[in-house]
C-alpha cells in the first residue's frame, strides 16, 4: 500500500459560530470571502481577530468560513505558550474540556469557556480514495515526508467523506518541522 | 538496536565571534553567562540582540557562548519567513553560501554576509555511547519519539566527542510538530 497525497500546512484560524460572529463582528453581519479553501464549500475569510489568553495575545487570527455550530479555535504549541493555554491534540469539532479564550473583534469581545484545540494531524479523503487504500473513516495511519528534514508522521487520522478532497493537514510546526511545502506530496505507508 | 535519548528543543540562537561581540557590544566586552547547557562549556548568556531581514525583523535573541570563530545564526523555518531569508539545514560550524543578516547589539551592527541556518537535527554523544549504539560520527539514525503526535525523525545526524553529554537537538517547530517537550526521552531505532 503507498499512495501520494498533497499536504498542506495550517497557520492559526478560527471556525466562527453565527452567535459569537454577531457578538465579535455586529448584529447581521455574514463573513466575507478572501479565497476558496481546497476542501468544497470552505474558505478563508477577510475578517480576522485577536485571541487573548491569561499570559499574552496573538493579533490578526483568521477566521475560516462557513459559520459552524461551536467556535473553535486552532493554534500551535508555541502559540499555546504565547497564549498561555494548554490545547489538547483533537479531532475537528471535539472541544471537550478545551481550554477558552478570549476573541476580541471591532465591535465586541466573546470569552469562550471551551474551544482551543491543537488540531490533530489528518488526512481528508472521499469514499472512492479510501476504498483504493483500504482504509475506513477514523482509521489511523503513517505519512512519510521524504527529503532532508523528512519525519514519519503517526497516528494520522484518516477523515472519509464524499464532500473532501484528498488531502493533509498539519499544522505550521509539523509542516516547518519536516521542510514540507502546501502541496508538496508526501507517502501514506504501511501502519 | 534501541537506546533512549534525553531531547531539547533550541530556540532561535546565535554564537558570535569575538570580533563581531566587540562590534555589537563594545571593545573589550565579554559575555555573561546567565545559565549552563548540558553540553560541557556551553552556556546561554545574559546578552541580547535583534535580527533584521529583507523582510522582517526578530528581536531579544539570545546570545549562546563561548565564542567562536565564526558568527552562526540558528533559527528555525517560521522565523526565516518573518526575516525573508532562506537558511540551508545545516550541522553547525557549515556556512557554506547560507545567507547573511543584519545583527544590532546595544553599541553597534554587524552585518553578516553568511551565518544563517537552520540546525540539522543531531545527537550529541561520548565515544562510549557510541560504541554501545554501534555508531561512529556523521552516521545518520532514525530516531521515534512516541505520544500521541509521535513521528519518527529521519537522518538525524549523529555528534560523537568526549566533550559531549548525550542529548538529541531539535529546533522549537520540529520539537512542537512532535509533542515533545525538554529532556523527555525518546528512541534511537535502526536505520
């Protein structure tokens, strides 16, 4: 079993819900698209945020649209220590027991009790690509970078759904840590 | 073939030589250590500078001593983003065609025309440790640091000296990309 597939590398965002984005942004307000996101319907937003934590602040966070139901915030270690909260390595949408922030927008501050995440690296894949890898959603897998800085990352989640687009996600720190460029293919491998 | 290793994330560094710390803070000045590494001699000192770029600028670096011969910049992938440089993954000491940087101490500037990489993932360790492992320097390993962002490091350049302490050295984004944290052990494994 070896398959290709690009990678890319996610800085700091956030996933707005429709309540904390009125809060942060003004009554009614909608998101504005900057430009689409490889994976259908996703995309980055114009609007961006500061995040403030009990040690320090991070300005200008992104915000990824659509709106989702919970927002939830995606950061790195070393932001995590800027910040001054502890982030557990999760799946998208599972926040429990996820530190809070504080969101401060140009018309309001939302102070979440949950949400901050260190999204745990994944791969995204349609049915008809797992199907060829024998893999199922949820099952977990080993990517392998190559070149001169190349790591083997586990315990890969694999994410199945006929709305993606093949592809992985890690975050800047995994990404830099293994010299990997946004697109630049890297190796399924064997678990 | 398995042996554990303590591991220690650098952050961005620099050693000076005598003559640009003489431009940098004043003739005749020496360092002041501030605390010791694991690596016999080596000391973190007390002594700032900032870093100026094409396109950005990173302040309060830490000056790392003794001095040496040759001033050597060491920062990691996000940093040459903020700076606009493009280092090379390099063992220390090689500059060869690594690209310069401004450098502004407290009494002046030093500006570099070589001296910026990003440090090779390496191992320090004694001829004993060596011989027990069945390596000698310059070979290459693979080492796994397990957890639940665990990868396997690839060419991880092995260090052998009598000065050394045996400890495993990664940049802050390889050591974050990997969950680990300072003097957690992790495993050489067979190449």
């Amino acid at each position: 079993m070896a398959m290709q597939v690009p990678i890319a590398l996610s800085n700091r965002h956030l996933h707005v819900s429709k309540e904390d984005l009125e809060v942060l942004f003004g009554e009614g307000y909608e998101l504005t698209k900057l430009k689409d996101l490889k994976q259908p319907g996703q995309y980055a937003a114009e609007e961006k945020v500061d995040l403030v934590g009990p040690k320090g602040s991070i300005k200008g966070v992104r915000v990824l649209g659509p709106t989702r139901s919970k927002t939830q915030i995606e950061i790195s270690f070393a932001d995590s220590f800027v910040l001054g909260v502890k982030p557990p390595v999760r799946d998208s949408g599972d926040l429990t027991e996820s530190p809070g922030v504080k969101i401060i927008g140009p018309k309001g501050e939302a102070v979440l009790d949950e949400g901050v995440i260190a999204a745990a690296r994944h791969i995204h894949m349609t049915p008809g690509d797992a199907e060829k890898l024998n893999l199922k959603d949820k099952d977990t897998v080993k990517v392998r970078t190559g070149g001169e800085r190349s790591v083997v990352f586990e315990n890969v989640l694999v994410r199945v759904n006929e709305n993606y687009a093949l592809e992985m996600h890690v975050d800047m720190e995994e990404g830099n840590g293994a010299g990997v460029i946004n697109n630049q293919l890297v190796e399924i491998i064997a678990e």
